[in-house]
C-alpha cells in the first residue's frame, strides 16, 4: 500500500512541480478524486488548496456537497461550489465554448459544467486543473464476475479457491453454482471483450444510415494486447481512455492533467495482483488502503458516488435533432432522417446517447472548419 501512496503522490508532484502553488483539484466527493486531493495537501502542507466541486441540488444524486466538505476540511482546501446547471443549454452541447481540436469531444454533456469549473480555477489563480479521471479504471472498479476466472487463477490451495468462490459469490449476491459456471464458461469476460474487440466496440447508431467501420481500433494499439488478460484489458482501455478524453475550452488558460495518468503508477497497476484490487469484498482496495489514515471516513467506507444528471431529461432532444439535420452528416446521408424521428419518439438512453454523440461530431466539424 505504502508504494500506491508513493506512486500517487510522486505523480502529482510530477505534474504541479512546473505551476508551484497555482493549481486546482477538481474533486467530486468520491474515492479517486479525495485521493488526489490528500496526495496535493500532504505535498503543498504550506498552502492551502483550491479545491473545485460542481453540485446539482435538481438531479438525482446530484449533490455530492456534504462529501466535499469533509474532504475540504480534512485537505485544509479553500472549497469553490458551480452550480451544474448554472450554464448549461437544455437546446445544445455548448460548442461555442470549445477550441478547434483534431478529434471530437466524447465529453460532450459536460462542457459548459467543466468551462465553469476553469473559470472558478483561473479566478483562484490557477493555471492547472488536476483531477482523479481514469481511477476507477486502475484500480478495477468492475463487476467481480468479470474478474472471477483471474482471482481464482491466483488461489494457490483448494482451501483459497472455495473461500474466493465463496466471496465472489456473496458479493455478486448470486450462487455459488452461478459463479462457478461464469468460471467455467468465461461468459462475463468474454462479453467485456466484446465490447473491446469485438462486434460490440462500434455499435450500429440507432440514427445512422451508414455501417460503421469495423476495422478500426477502439483505442490505439490495442489489437497488440489482446494476448492480455481481461482485467488487464480494462485498465489499458481505461487509462488511454482518461489519457485522450480532454475538452479543450476557447479562451480559458488553464491546463488539465489526470493525476493516475502516470505511467510507473499505471504500470505498477498493472503488475499487483487482481486479488489486492479488491481484498475483502472492497473495490479499489490498493488506493483506498494506500490514504486510509487520511481518508474522511464518509468517504473511505463510500462505495460508489452521485451520477449528476439524468440523461433523459438534460437536453431537449428535438433542439438537437434539429441541429443535426442542419449538418454536415445530414447533408451527405449519414443519417436518416426517418432514424432520426424514430429515436426521438421513442427516447431511450441509447437514442439519446446517440444523438449527443451526432452533434457532437456536428460541432466539432463546424469548429473545425471556422478555426
């Protein structure tokens, strides 16, 4: 644990050393971004933190404000509270709030919370954001069945075998029976790879009229590692995820760099055994036990945290139907029209995820092309 702790700190060293104490840390109340927070606080004991915390008190799960402060006060942080929805467009994504960039925002629902949350940090003085993205992918934040096959594979006894099938069985609130034959088929790792290599990495989009292309990676360089086991696939996956997913925000000078995108915390990550990722029924046990005795306990004993806003009701889909139409993707028959009312009569989280992502491409070839 001692070497997790040294590892997360040595990385947010390494990424604020250039900026001195002119930085903030985008913290949401949960585990990953707490222990960034404390790493900075135990690093910069001579100042006290700008720390950053957006809050909807109209969504479900929205407000994470009473873990925030436990963590403020616990990280001796100076707090800084935006309002979710304070700025945010119900008829757009917000794209004029975006730079010109060579791929498009996969963050698309988020940028005018996050131009908010820059905009609190450059008024504080910061020229840096840290934050805690990509955690939950290193430190497995997954279902136990996904792991089941590897976590067994470890057990050196018939003794630790039944014991871990046991566990896994209790934590995944199934049978034993169950578990077992997950183990024997290799069903739930095989559906996430799926989802990495295979026919479920680019699924069809319900408002497109056109295939997509099937030869290209999900992320880069990842048909190299498909040797891998699947745990590991899924720290790979995640950590370039957080690695590539940035909003690039038109006429703000503050940076933003993930704190667990770090490559000797990445790959000692990689390297720890899958049982120490989850020891004793806890998920993300390596980070949560490396800050233990700093940790609020609110926050050490929390096991997931708020989702923000419900995607259903955050936009008005026919506005962004209509932007659609108005596109590019429209224009050349990327996308049917008759697809296109079909999804919003019959909205669901899969057509509204779609047509954000369509705008999305929309804007940024519109940002694109007017620089």
């Amino acid at each position: 644990m001692t070497s997790f702790r040294r590892l997360i700190s040595a990385s947010v060293a390494h990424k604020t050393r250039r900026y001195g104490g002119g930085f903030s840390i985008e913290c949401s109340g949960g585990l990953d971004s707490s222990v960034v927070a404390l790493a900075a606080a135990d690093l910069h004991r001579d100042r006290s933190l700008s720390l950053l915390n957006s809050y909807s008190e109209t969504d479900v799960k929205g407000d994470e404000r009473f873990f925030f402060a436990a963590l403020a006060e616990r990280a001796r942080g100076v707090p800084t509270y935006v309002e979710t929805n304070a700025r945010s467009s119900m008829t757009d994504l917000s794209s004029e709030l975006l730079a010109p960039t060579p791929r498009p925002c996969k963050l698309a629902a988020t940028i005018a919370t996050t131009a908010q949350l820059h905009e609190a940090a450059q008024a504080a003085g910061s020229r840096l954001v840290l934050t805690g993205d990509g955690g939950d992918q290193l430190f497995l934040r997954m279902r136990r069945l996904t792991m089941a096959r590897e976590l067994l594979a470890e057990a050196r006894s018939p003794r630790k075998t039944l014991r871990e099938l046991a566990g896994l069985a209790i934590q995944a609130r199934a049978s034993v029976w169950r578990v077992l034959g997950d183990v024997i088929t290799g069903q739930s790792s095989r559906d996430l790879r799926r989802h990495m290599f295979g026919d479920l990495r680019f699924p069809q989009s319900p408002v497109a009229s056109v295939r997509p292309d099937v030869r290209a990676e999900l992320v880069p360089g990842s048909r190299a590692l498909r040797h891998l086991p699947t745990t590991r696939l899924f720290q790979f996956f995640g950590m370039r995820n957080a690695e590539l997913n940035r909003i690039a925000l038109r006429d703000i000078a503050v940076e933003e760099r993930k704190a667990f995108v770090f490559w000797p915390l990445i790959k000692a990550g990689l390297l720890a055994a899958r049982r120490n990722h989850c020891s004793n029924g806890i998920d993300r046990a390596l980070e949560r036990e490396a800050f233990r005795e700093d940790l609020p306990d609110v926050i050490y004993y929390r096991l997931g945290k708020g989702a923000g806003r419900d995607l259903l009701t955050r936009y008005k889909y026919g506005a962004l139907a209509a932007r659609v139409e108005r596109s590019a993707l429209y224009r050349h028959g990327l996308i049917s029209r008759d697809l296109l009312r079909t999804a919003i009569d019959n909205l669901s989280y899969d057509s509204a995820s779609a047509l954000i992502r369509v705008c999305a491409v929309a804007d940024w070839m519109d940002r694109y092309e007017l620089g």
